[in-house]
C-alpha cells in the first residue's frame, strides 16, 4: 500500500480561520432556502423547458455545418479551428488485459469556467444555480453552474450572446474566491483536458434571472438523490467545496498517500501518441456514425440542435455516444470508527498526468462480459451484486451534456467488509478518507471527474458513509443494475 516516504510531501492544510468550512456545513443542513422550495424545482425545470424551443436530432455528418473531415487526415474539425476536434489516439498502458489500443478521442485544448456563485441569504449560504439545456442530456434540461462556458463561448467566436455572470469569476470585478483550482474531464474520451473550477463568494445584489435560481447546498444535496438533475459540470464544481480535510485518523497518512500516488505515476509508462482518425484501428466510420468494429465503449455521431435559452439558438456538432449505462461506485468500509473509500489509481489515455484517483469501479460492464477470472476488472462482481441492505447511495447521473450523448452512470457507494475488500487491497488500490479527497481535490489532477461526482454528494449531504443518518437510504432501489 505504501511506497518509499521520500516520493511523498504532506498534503497541505487549507487554512480556515473565517470559518468557511462551518458555513458550508450549515448550508449542506439547510433543507429550505430563501428561494424556491426544493420539492418546486422539479416542475421549475419543466417550466424553464416549456418556456424554450429545445430540440436535437440525429443526423448524418454531411449535414452538420462547419464541421468537416479533413482530406489529409480524416479528423473531425471545426471550419473556425476552434471549439474541439474528433482525433485519433494510439494508447499504451504497459500491463492489463488490454495493454494498448486505438481509438477516437476529443481533443478540446482551451480551458473553459465552471463557476458557481455564492452569496448569504439570512446567515445561510446560497448558490446560484442554472437551468442549462444541454444537447447530449437524456432530458435535456439539468442544473448547471453559474457559469459554464468554454473559451470559445465566453470569447464569442460563435459570435452568440454574452454569458451571463462571467464578470463575477472573470477580472477585476470578480468577488472572494473560495475555490479555484484546474481539474481533468473525462480521461477515457478527452485528450488532456482541463477546466477552470471555481467556487466565488459576493455581497452584491445579484438578482436571479428566468434560468436561474438560489439554492442552499443541503437542496442540491436533496436534488443529487434524483436521477438526471443535477449535471456533472455542478457536480465537480461542489466537489472542489473546501469543506474541510485531512487524513489525521487515516488508515493510510498523508505522506504515504502522496507518495503511493507518486508511486503510482512512477512506474506506469501510460503513452497516447495522436493519430490521424482515418487510420484508427478496429473503428469504421459509415455515414451517420463512427463506431467500435465490436459495438463495444462508443460511437461518434452528428446532432443537429435547437435551444433558445443558450448563446447561440442553432448549432450542429459531433457528440460521443457510450454503448450502455455505466456503473461508478466506491466501495466503502471503516477503520477505527472513521469511514474509508477504496480508490483506484486509474490509468487513462487523456490524462495529462498518467494516473489519477478514480471510484473503485468505473466500468460500462457490457464492454467485459467477453472477460473472466481474473481478466474482469475487480470489484465490478461485488458492486453490481450488492444486496440493497449494503448499498448506501444510488443514483443515475449524466456525464458532460455538451460532448457526449445519453453518457449515464450509475453511482454508488457500497458497503464490504474484509472478505470482499480486504484492508490491505490489491496493487493499484488505496483506502482513503473523505477528507483526504477533499484535500487532494484542492489541486489539480489528483482526482478524476467520476471520484468527484461522489465525493460532490458526500460534500451536499446527498450520501454519507454513516447509514443511520441517512433513513430514505433504506428504501428500495427503483433500478437494477446492469450485470
């Protein structure tokens, strides 16, 4: 578990004397806000939905506009050269089942804000949330951050509206920051990309527009217990909260777990050596899609939109497609009292470290029914045939709207014990805190976009790692999980 204490540096501690860490709890334990009612949001998003024109329809690439394949390499691009490209990707991870491979990928190199806006409402902080249609959304519609815009968008190259509150987060006039910090997308479908995270604190009188509306953390907690309300752009945003850190009651000390992590990096020699898209091995591109000559991991497809509340009210992009629902847990037990979660430390082509802190699964399982003994990735049996009475949080949640399409997951948290995973765990695994999480997560590409998903639930008080807190997680589960 450990590896040598000289790779390693202590995790420094956020400094907290103004209390923001407090202020955050008492948030996350606020159940009503100022505003609208938590059980009114709901039928808010429905009416933010009616009062737009929202529409998205598969086409073929041909009809997509701007968007092309070049002659020299076959890459999907932009005519403005901006916004991102459809690429191809040689992968080598050095070990494994599958030790290398070629595939798509997007590459996006601009870093976008993710911005959320805080303010105290009668003691108690609030943040400002955004109904933002999103064309990859099963339901189109989700709570987004503040602010969600790519540097294509802010800087207006689609020549579209302004963005809304970008001055709060952007220059001179941007109020306290309480979080800012670059984090990692998806490592398995992006090439190295990062957006800026940020969490900004004002005084000033910001009324709420029609698409937006004021929520406390305990609301968003209540909302992440649903599926498909809360989007992942808020989700990393939450997770990046400075509620608090540290890993004093640790099974595995600050120290060591940055030098395991270091470790980690050290001795796995994760390449991606990009490659024209035409000469992606194992892939076919016919004339509506690009998919895996299996129907394995995704395909690549064209939508044509319609969205009226956004920037600009009409596009045509490429949007990645995942083949099945996926399951992303971590897999929880406690040492002396304090809870714990398994993470792995995940290899993944696009990651512009090589390895970050991942959920224990992070699979789409149809992609290893083909798979056996020990070829199956671990964890996976005992997750997605948890008994209910050891399943402490489940919901379905959408990954990034504006890139991939009807991309969900199931995440969860499941209770073992040592049988199932036992306290000194595999090679590449690591029992670690919540609040070691919440410290790494203050820096960049220590943790991955799915691991901060559910650490965003643990930070709202969707899910904790203490059952009897927690009554409503004794309820059925209304969805069985893929096997």
């Amino acid at each position: 578990m450990t590896g040598p204490a000289a790779a390693g540096r202590p995790l420094p501690r956020p400094r907290d004397g103004d209390g923001v860490a407090e202020r955050l709890a008492l948030s996350a334990r606020t159940p009503r806000g100022r505003g609208l009612r938590t059980e009114d949001v709901a039928g808010w998003l429905a009416g933010r939905a009616a009062a737009n024109r929202f529409r998205v329809d598969p086409i073929p690439f041909a009809a997509m506009d701007g968007w092309s394949f070049q002659g020299t390499t076959g890459n999907l691009v932009h005519r403005s050269g901006r916004f991102f490209s459809v690429e191809g990707v040689h992968v080598t991870i050095g070990d494994g089942p599958l030790q290398e491979w070629q595939q798509p990928i997007i590459d996006q190199p601009e870093i976008g804000v993710l911005g959320i806006l805080a303010k105290e409402f009668d003691g108690v902080l609030h943040f400002l949330m955004q109904a933002k249609m999103e064309p990859g959304n099963r339901n189109l519609l989700q709570l987004s951050p503040t602010v969600q815009a790519t540097r294509s968008n802010y800087t207006k190259v689609h020549r579209g509206a302004e963005v809304k509150y970008l001055g709060h987060f952007l220059g001179d006039g941007r109020g306290r920051v309480l979080a800012d910090v670059l984090q990692s997308e998806h490592g398995s479908w992006f090439l190295r990309k990062s957006n800026r995270n940020m969490i900004v604190e004002t005084t000033e009188d910001v009324p709420a527009e029609d698409d937006f509306c004021w929520l406390t953390l305990g609301q968003i907690g209540e909302l992440l217990r649903r599926d498909n309300v809360v989007n992942m752009d808020a989700r990393t945003v939450l997770a990046c909260a400075p509620v608090g850190s540290g890993g004093s009651e640790a099974l595995l000390p600050d120290t060591e777990l940055i030098s395991w992590i270091t470790e980690e990096r050290s001795l796995h020699d994760v390449r991606a050596r990009r490659i024209p898209l035409d000469t992606v091995e194992e892939w076919k591109r016919g004339p509506s899609s690009i998919e895996h000559a299996e129907e394995r991991y995704f395909r690549v497809m064209a939508v044509a939109v319609q969205a009226e509340s956004r920037e600009v009210t009409s596009w045509t992009q490429p949007l990645i497609q995942p083949v099945g629902l996926g399951v992303t847990a971590f897999v929880t037990r406690s040492f002396g009292g304090v809870p714990h979660v398994l993470v792995h430390a995940r290899r993944e082509g696009g990651f512009l470290d090589r390895v970050e802190l991942a959920p224990t699964v992070q699979h789409t399982p149809g992609n290893y029914r083909h798979l056996t003994g020990a070829d199956r990735p671990p964890f996976l049996d005992l997750v997605a045939g948890a008994a209910p009475g050891r399943v402490l949080y489940e919901a379905v949640h959408s990954e990034e709207g504006g890139r991939f399409r009807h991309a969900e997951s199931r995440y969860l948290f499941v209770e073992a014990d040592e049988a199932d995973a036992p306290a000194r765990p595999p090679a590449g695994y690591a029992w670690v805190t919540p609040g070691q999480l919440n410290a790494l997560v203050r820096h960049s590409h220590y943790v991955n976009v799915q691991a901060r998903t559910l650490l965003a639930c643990l930070n709202t008080a969707a899910a904790t790692l203490t059952r009897q807190e927690l009554p409503w997680q004794r309820l059925p589960k209304p969805h069985p999980l893929p096997g």
